[in-house]
C-alpha cells in the first residue's frame, strides 16, 4: 500500500491502516517523545497520546508538505500541549539575559545513552526550550509564542539548559578521561 493509500485509509478510520501506519512511524515519532519527555515510560504515554490526536487528525492533512512532517509537527504539540498545562516556566526579565553563547564539547566519545538521559534529566522548562530549539530548529520566537512565555524567558531557559548539560558533560569526562 503506497502511503497515499495508507493516509486515505487512515481518514476513513481504518484500524489496520492505523496500524500500519504506527508500524511505519513509530520509532520516528518515538525519538521525538523521548527528547520532550523526562523519562521512558512518559515518552511512550506521549507517543500513544500522539498518534491518538494523528489518527483524530488526520483529516486536517491535506498533502501540503511530507506526512511526516505534519506528523512531528503534531507529536511536538501533542507533548507540548501537556508539559504547557503544567505551567512550569518561570517569569525571567529579559534585561538580565546574557547574549547565548554555544558550549563547546571536547570529548570525541560520549555515550548516545549518556546525553540522552541528561537531556531527559533537565527540568521541564529547560528540556522543553533546548528540544525545541538544538534539535527541532524553532527560533525563539516561534518557542515562545508554543509555550506562552516570552522570548527572553526561552532564552534564559536555553542558556540554562546549556549550562547544566556542559557542567554534567565536563563531570562525566573528568570521571572517564581522567588520565
């Protein structure tokens, strides 16, 4: 099935092309849920929750674009949508904001596994803003006007999201390159 058949069938709300189409994207949509979510097990409920609103909206989906495009567009909003209900961005004035400088990393050799789970270790605020701007490419602007908070707030958020992870990048070297 081609998946232009596959998005037909998905819109009459045919469970095995809903099937199908989890089984082509899933793992996908997954790695997006991981680095929004502080752990596994939340990442998973936010893949279901995802592919949820996907099948409800897919609809809305009018070949403008790649699919899976719109499909991460609607996971990161899914799982923002959730994180946006807890409120946990704080209110920074934005004269107190230094300009964001890049963190360099100087080890060759550091654990995939190893900076996923700092990332997931984050506090919300701060993994949601470094997700949505290192890895998805959103200007702060746009992350803003995501979260409801203002551009001096995601920035503030992303330096110090960038300074936690240096700081336990720097610790893990120390303790594995220590010669």
């Amino acid at each position: 099935m081609t998946l232009d058949e596959l998005i037909k069938q998905c819109k009459n709300q045919d469970a095995t092309a809903q099937g199908e189409l989890y089984k082509q994207y899933n793992r996908v949509l997954f790695a997006i849920c991981l680095r929004y979510s502080p752990n596994y097990t939340e990442a998973e409920d936010n893949l279901q929750d995802a592919f949820i609103t996907i099948f409800k909206k897919v609809e809305q989906y009018h070949g403008k674009g790649s699919f899976e495009g719109w499909m991460k567009r609607v996971t990161v909003n899914t799982v923002l949508q959730k994180y946006r209900k807890q409120r946990t961005f704080e209110i920074v004035d934005e004269g107190q904001i230094e300009d964001e400088a890049e963190v360099e990393i100087e080890s060759e050799e550091i654990p995939l596994d190893f900076l996923l789970k700092i990332v997931q270790e984050l506090p919300d605020r701060y993994r949601l803003v470094f997700s949505m701007y290192v890895m998805d490419g959103y200007q702060h602007k746009e992350i803003a006007e995501m979260l409801g908070i203002s551009d001096g707030t995601s920035k503030s958020n992303l330096a110090r999201a960038r300074m936690i992870l240096k700081n336990k990048i720097e610790d893990y070297n120390a303790k594995n390159y220590n010669t």
